[in-house]
C-alpha cells in the first residue's frame, strides 16, 4: 500500500513540474529558433566571371560567362570539346578542350562574421589549341594545348568586380586574368 502512495505522490510532482516548466521552455526555444532559420533561409546571386586577355596592359579580348547560384550551393559551367588523342595502336583518350568554371559561395546565412561580404570559392581551367606559330613541336597531326589554371578563395563585396587571379603567358608577352562580379539577386 505504501509503494502505491509513493508511486502516485511521486507521479503527482512529476506531472507538476512537467506541466509548469515545458511551456516556458518550449516558449523560449521558439523565439531562439526563430531569428536563426529566417538568417538561414538562402540568398540567390548572379556571379558573373569575365576572362581578360591582356597585353601591354591593354585588354585584348574577354569572354564572359554567368551562373546563378544560391548560398551555401555550388555550380559548374562546362564548355568545349571533347577531342580523341591515340595513346597506343588503335588506343584513344578524349581531352577535354575549352572552359570549365566551378564556383562555392557562402554568405552570412552560412558564416555569421561575413556581414555583407561573400566567399567566394572558383576553379577555373581553360584550354584551347595553340596558334600556329606555337604549334612547331606538333607531330603526326596530334594537337598542341595551350592551358591555364586558377584556384583561388577570397571575400567579394556585392556589386563590386573582384579579381579572382591572374597568370602570365610563358610563350608570349600577354596576361590572363579571372574578375568575378557579384550581384544578389533575392
């Protein structure tokens, strides 16, 4: 008999304290919550890369390209061509020839500290084939490339072009050069 007093004394205070002490904390965990998803709900931006050949300090030619992107996500742009290279008797391996752009960027929704600044994240290869005059070591018909990289990780202001990176031409006197511009879009 004693245990049942215990046991229903013991369920009484239990259900005392639950039902005064969930309410308020379930209050505070919604208004907590709250201020945290609305800063985590993602942004949409237009990231516009342009391409820069230079020479003399004179840019020369530019190629744009653009992608949309959301915070947090990340996109390719891929173009060019896909060219058969043999390798042994009857053996091919595709190359693939043109401009492939991989892009990450995150905002304050991912990293607080960023404020109104982006990082911004890029890949960038380009390859095309060599002019004629750079193609003296071409044998047997197979194709001469000419390549560059740039991997680069930096804050961009919104609005404002950036350059990501830029590399000297080793077989002339140009510069290439990789300019992100960022716009938010919602």
């Amino acid at each position: 008999m004693m245990k049942k007093i215990v046991s229903a004394t013991a369920l009484a205070v239990a259900l005392m304290f639950a039902g005064t002490s969930k309410p308020a904390w379930s209050q505070e965990a919604g208004s907590s919550k709250a201020a945290p998803e609305a800063d985590k709900a993602p942004h949409a931006y237009r990231l516009d890369f342009s391409v820069d050949e230079m020479e003399g300090g004179k840019k020369i030619n530019s190629r744009q390209y653009s992608m949309n992107l959301n915070s947090s996500d990340e996109n390719q742009i891929k173009i060019g061509t896909r060219v058969p290279v043999g390798t042994k008797q009857a053996d091919f391996q595709y190359l693939d020839v043109g401009t492939n752009i991989w892009c990450r960027l995150r905002d304050r929704s991912d990293i607080a500290s960023l404020g109104n600044d982006v990082l911004v994240q890029v890949r960038t290869d380009i390859s095309n084939f060599a002019i004629p005059d750079q193609q003296q070591e071409q044998q047997q018909g197979r194709p001469v490339l000419r390549q560059f990289s740039i991997n680069a990780s930096t804050l961009a202001l919104v609005g404002k072009p950036t350059v990501m990176g830029s590399v000297d031409d080793p077989n002339s006197k140009r510069q290439f050069q990789l300019e992100i511009t960022v716009t938010k879009l919602r």
